[in-house]
C-alpha cells in the first residue's frame, strides 16, 4: 500500500488554504467554514493519517515531523502551491505546525483553533510515551474494561475533569474508536515541538497567527495556551463562548459575523 493523502477542496479563489481538521473528524468538518470565508479561498481540507482515506505506506510506524514535511510539500507542489494559508483544529494543529517548522517560507498566515500540539496534556504523555503504557493503550483496543474503570477511579477522586472523563467514554465506547485512539496517540507521538524555536520561526518574518480558543474548553484548556501566545509578535487572540467539540461550528459562525477579520 502507498502512502496517500486524501481531501476535499472547497472553492477556486486565489487564496488558497491548507485545512488540517481535529481527533475523530475527516476532511468534511470544514465545509462549513469553507463556505463562511467565501468566494476568494481554495481550501484544501485533508484528511489526516488514521483518520478518512488517508493512508500511510507503514502504519505502524510512528510519522516523522521530517517524513510530514516532505508529504506535504509533495501535496503543495503537486497542486501548484507556492504560498498558503494554514487552518487547524485541535489535533490537527500538529500538521499545521510541521508546516510552519519544516516548510516557513511557504506558509502566509496560521489560524489555530484550540490548538493541540503547544502544551503537552498529561494524559496524552501519559499513554504515549511510556512503553509500559502504550501496551495497557493498545490491549484496551481489545478489552476496555480495565481502562475505563481507571478513568472513573481518576474521577471519582477529582483528578481528572469530569467533561473529560465524558469525552474519553465517548472515544472508547467501540473497537473502531478506540484503535484510532491507539493509532493517533502513538502514530504522531514524534510530531512535538520545541516551543521557543518555534516562536522564533514564526517571529522571524513575522508570520500572522491567529489563535480561536474556547472559554469552556477542557480538552485544550485556553489558559495553558497563553504563554506561548505571548511569546509571538504578530497573533490576536478569539476567545468564543464555547467548549472544544462545537468549535468548529463557532468560529465559523464569527467569520460569518466578522467578514472584516477574515485577511487571507
């Protein structure tokens, strides 16, 4: 099997965008925010590895910020892509900002919505970096029992927020899910970043970010986001009356009410 990048593109207008969507969602979820930026994009919506039709030739061996970066200027090459904008929800934030490392002088501008990728979660380190752990992560694919009662047992003792412990139920509640939970976590473990450096890339030219946070987010909590926002010369924050998973949808309704701050 070859390793293949599946999308959608919505819309022909010159300026053209790359759309990287979140844990558990495909190129789809962006229609909606295609259709609110209007007529003057082309956006390119793929869908990310484990996730979709996307494909990797090696499944099971974790991607390299270095192999993503050549598929994905592989992608803008092929599509005649000098310069582009990048849009990202949630996980999908660590594809954007591969891009932004490995590929600078081709990225105009960053929206990140809730990024994933900035502020390491505990849990998430917790089950991908311990090998130890990441065999309890993937016999749960088979029998969950064990993991869940240990996710209750974390709530029950109010170590773990409870709209977290809901959003982890929901992901594990079938063997699909929970083999793309699996396969995500340990897959793209090596897609971290090494935050000052990354500030710096950015600051360099200074490329425009734009960060979309929720003020009831507890997947990506905007608080643990803010040091790095600071460390950045060119950014403004959005911070939506929302939690993280109908985000998407609320952003694209503040680009519908807000036209004017739309500046691909």
């Amino acid at each position: 099997m070859k390793t293949k990048l599946h999308y959608h593109q919505y819309g022909t207008g010159p300026r053209v965008i790359l759309a990287f969507h979140g844990y558990g969602q495909s190129a789809s979820h962006w229609r909606g925010m295609a259709a609110a930026l209007g007529p003057a994009v082309t956006l390119y919506a793929l869908d990310l590895f484990y996730h979709g039709q996307s494909r990797l030739a090696k499944a099971d061996a974790p991607l390299t910020k270095k192999r993503l970066g050549e598929l994905l200027a592989g992608f803008m090459t092929e599509h005649g892509i000098d310069r582009c904008g990048l849009l990202a929800f949630s996980m999908g934030a660590k594809f954007a900002l591969t891009v932004v490392e490995q590929l600078p002088a081709r990225v105009e501008q960053v929206w990140l919505i809730a990024p994933d990728g900035i502020r390491t979660q505990f849990w998430y380190s917790l089950a991908t970096y311990p090998p130890w752990m990441r065999g309890v992560l993937g016999r749960a694919v088979l029998r969950p029992q064990r993991l869940l009662r240990f996710i209750d047992v974390l709530a029950q003792r109010r170590l773990i927020d409870s709209g977290l412990v809901r959003f982890a139920q929901w992901q594990l509640d079938s063997r699909e899910k929970r083999l793309r939970v699996y396969c995500s976590w340990t897959g793209f473990r090596h897609l971290v970043f090494e935050l000052k450096k990354l500030a710096a890339g950015l600051n360099r030219r200074p490329t425009p970010v734009t960060f979309f946070l929720g003020r009831y987010d507890r997947v990506i909590p905007h608080a643990g986001l803010q040091e790095f926002i600071a460390s950045l010369t060119n950014t403004r924050t959005v911070l939506l009356e929302a939690g993280h998973a109908g985000l998407l949808h609320d952003v694209a309704a503040y680009v519908r009410r807000h036209p004017q701050d739309v500046q691909w």
